[in-house]
C-alpha cells in the first residue's frame, strides 16, 4: 500500500536521545520572549519529537472522507496559546521542554525542576502517584456535558476501562493520568529471512538459528518483561491457564514477578540473550532492519510503523509480531504535579485545557500523523480519527486481497460494532495497521508493567549491570 502518511524524521522514540533538558523552553504565546505578568504561564515537559510541531508542506495536508481537511501549520503547543485565549478569554505562556526518558524526568523532579504537566510512562505515572507527587484531574474535566472536554468525550473505552483497572494505593490511574499514546511491545522482522509463527514467540531473542541476526531495546524495563515472557511462555499459553477466571490477574502477577529468585533466572536469560543477539540498542534497530543488517528487533508498537514506512520507501518489506502468550501494554499519560499547580485553580484549568485542546480530533490527527505513535482519543461521537485510520489502511474499491479488520473495541468498546469494521489490505492485518491496532485478542493476553520499590529496582539494576557489563558478583576484592 503505498504510504499516505506524512514522512517523519526520527520522530518520537520513547527513548530519544536527550537534546534539550535544563533550561531549553520555547515560549510561544504572542511571541514574547518571557511570561507575561497578567497571564498564566504553563511549564509543560513532554518527550522528544512527540508533539505536532507544525510547518507541513502542502502536499503532507491529510483530506478525509468527509471533506475535512487536516494540516499543521504552527506548532501544537502555538496553536494551544491562541485556542486557549479565544476560548477563555486568558492569556496562557508555555515552557515546553523536553525530556529522554522517565528516569531523566524523574531526576530533574527530584533536583527541583518545576513543571505543571508531564508525559511519562506507566510505571513512572505509578511511582509518581505512590510518592504523593502527582494530582488527581478536576471533576470538571470529566464533565462530558462540556463541550470542550475532548479527552472526557473521545477516549477510547478500552484504553478508559485498562486505566480504571491498574490502582496504586486503591487510587485508579484513569484519575491520575490522561492517556496520550499506547501501544505492545513485539518483533519487528523480515519475513523473507523469519516467519510469522517464530517472530510470535519470546524465545526468538535467543534462537541460535537467528545468531547475531537480533537487535535488542537497551532498556532493562523492556528486556525484563521479554524475558518474564521467556520464563512462563509454556505455562500462561496453556489452556489451562488461559481459561481461568482470573487469567487476567494471574497473568500480570507471573509477568511482573520480581522476586530474587525470579530475577536470578531471568539474568541468565538476558545473558543468553545478549551472547546470541546482534546488539542491544537505543535508536539503531530501526535503520539496522531497513539496511538488513539484523532480521528482527525488539520494538515498541510506534517504532515499528516507522521501520516498516521506513523500509518500504527502500524496497523492503517488514512485518510487526507480538508473541502469542502474552505482550506488554504500555502507554504515556499526561500528569499534573502537585507541586506545580500547588492549589492554583487558574493554572490547573490551563493544565487540564491542555490536554484537552490535544484530544481534540483534529489534533489527535495531527500529533499521530507526525509522530507515529497511537493515540488513546477515539474521538467520540466524532469519528474523524477512524477517518484517519481508514485514510492510513483502509483498501480501495478495487483491491481484492482484503481483510475485515473490527476496531469497534478502541472506538466504540463494543468489538462486534459495524461502524467500525475496516477494510483493510491483507498484508495489514501482520502489517502497520497491526502495530498501531492489535485486535483484541491480542490485548486480552496484554500485561501492564508494575511499578516496582526502591529495593525491587535495585536488586533488577544490580541484576541488569551484571547483563550488561560484567558480574559485579565475579569482581576480584581489592
């Protein structure tokens, strides 16, 4: 299918190499090249390149079914300072920055950085929700009568309903975060060089038949959960198991087990894993897989499109796998700091008005198409993001090779829902569609990684530099 996306540079990798930290923000309001003193100024910190940062040709404009036309001209967070002044008739200023990953976010917290919204992952959302760090949303902005409360109205059931689910403290994280993107976690491969079924299974990361031919996240969080999935694949794929009332709970505590006993073993797996893989990596698996250098990387589901989008401009097909005994659902949310927003209530409707402004179809189009990665917004009763999704995958007229392709459990939360069955290519259904909308099979065997204590992640760091460097274990006393 050829590919109707806009082209992305290296857009938005959750593990981004760090280019902005201390002190780089962009103040956009009107211009001005400091905070007003009669408006509101919003301290936002956010992943790299994982925002809609304007400035697209015309030919990148994305026309839908009906007519609407999407195109980013300015900045989001441009358009946010303007939106937000018609609407409410206040000034806001945002210093945006930006972050790598969760651990940098967490120390510039704990240095004293202050910021109003940040856009951690799950299990930092979690850590920050136990240490008391994080506010829960206003009622208001679950109010669905109020019309510009797009997250409130447009987030998928699904997504709604696995956050209400996940509690730290007997407090739900639907309360705590509002979800931004989410996505698994599989193989990106080459199917010419390695098939579906062997893609499907955990234990491709230490198959001597793929020696050196296997890149690998250089993320202890990620290779923990692969390995956890290596570990109990035979017995949580059993029908045994898989049949019991509570699959779900048991499923989740077998793959977040981190008991000593459990880490030992898994560290032997991940030095298996490291022996036989090409490399552990940041940000190279991706063009390793385009230039065929290695056969199939463990990914996040948003890096994935980009490999295949990347690899197709080349020639080369690639296809997307999550195995079949279980994955990781993860997802980034947007939190308020307690100590930022500190009870100011005009800060606080400028904070959630944010987040608002971003689940707003339209732009929920727009950071999807320039970043890559998958919106938690189904739009509601506004079905322009399954215009966008149709837009992306769905087969023309006379395209014979198809597949019905249902979404209604994202969109609608009803998965036999007609509205939203797609017609899609059949190469989809394993292809970039697959990655950015696993049916709902595959979430139904989907963990959300935990949030472990300070001395859990200590014995798993201990544990992961033994992996990654050398056993501290075999270090001679001085």
């Amino acid at each position: 299918m050829p590919d109707k996306r806009r082209k992305r540079g290296t857009g938005g990798m959750k593990q981004a190499i760090r280019i902005a930290i201390l002190g780089a923000f962009l103040l956009f309001a009107s211009g001005c090249a400091a905070p007003k003193e009669d408006g509101i100024v919003l301290r936002v910190a956010n992943w790299e390149e994982y925002i809609d940062e304007g400035d697209w040709d015309k030919e990148d404009e994305i026309v839908l079914g009906d007519g609407t036309s999407v195109m980013g001209v300015n900045p989001m967070v441009e358009d946010f300072t303007r939106w937000y002044q018609e609407t409410y008739g206040e000034k806001v200023t945002v210093e945006y920055s930006t972050f790598g990953t969760n651990e940098d976010l967490y120390n510039q917290l704990a240095i004293g950085d202050r910021f109003d919204v940040v856009c951690p992952s799950e299990y930092m959302i979690m850590k920050l929700m136990a240490e008391g760090k994080v506010q829960p949303f206003s009622e208001e902005f679950f109010d669905m009568g109020t019309e510009e409360n797009y997250y409130a109205k447009g987030v998928s059931p699904y997504i709604y309903q696995r956050l209400k689910q996940q509690k730290i403290q007997g407090c739900a994280l639907a309360e705590y975060a509002a979800c931004y993107m989410w996505g698994t976690l599989g193989f990106v491969y080459n199917p010419d060089r390695i098939t579906k079924e062997e893609a499907s299974d955990w234990n491709l990361l230490r198959s001597r038949k793929f020696y050196k031919q296997i890149t690998v996240k250089d993320s202890v969080r990620d290779c923990y959960f692969a390995a956890a999935g290596m570990l109990h694949q035979k017995e949580v794929s059993s029908e045994k198991f898989r049949n019991a009332a509570d699959y779900p709970e048991r499923l989740s505590e077998k793959l977040n087990d981190a008991s000593p006993e459990t880490i030992s073993r898994i560290e032997q797996l991940l030095t298996e894993v490291k022996e036989n893989s090409y490399s552990f990596e940041t940000d190279s698996g991706k063009s390793d897989l385009v230039t065929q250098k290695v056969s199939a990387n463990l990914q996040w589901s948003g890096d994935a499109v980009y490999s295949m989008e990347q690899a197709a401009e080349d020639g080369v097909t690639l296809k997307y796998a999550v195995p079949d005994s279980c994955t990781n659902l993860w997802f980034d949310g947007w939190c308020l700091l307690r100590e930022g927003i500190e009870g100011d209530r005009e800060k606080q409707h400028a904070a959630e008005a944010f987040v608002n402004f971003l689940s707003r179809p339209d732009n929920v189009i727009r950071n999807m198409n320039y970043i890559g990665y998958t919106s938690a917004v189904a739009g509601g009763e506004d079905d322009l993001v399954y215009q966008y999704a149709e837009w992306c995958y769905g087969a023309d007229e006379e395209q014979k090779d198809t597949v019905e392709y249902p979404l209604g459990y994202f969109f609608s939360g009803n998965p036999q829902d007609k509205r939203y069955i797609m017609t899609a290519e059949k190469e989809q259904s394993d292809g970039e569609l697959f990655s950015q909308y696993p049916p709902e099979d595959v979430l139904k065997r989907s963990v959300v990684m935990a949030y472990f204590d300070a001395v859990t992640n200590k014995r798993i760091n201990r544990m992961w530099t033994n992996v990654r460097c050398f056993d501290i274990k075999n270090l001679i006393p001085w």
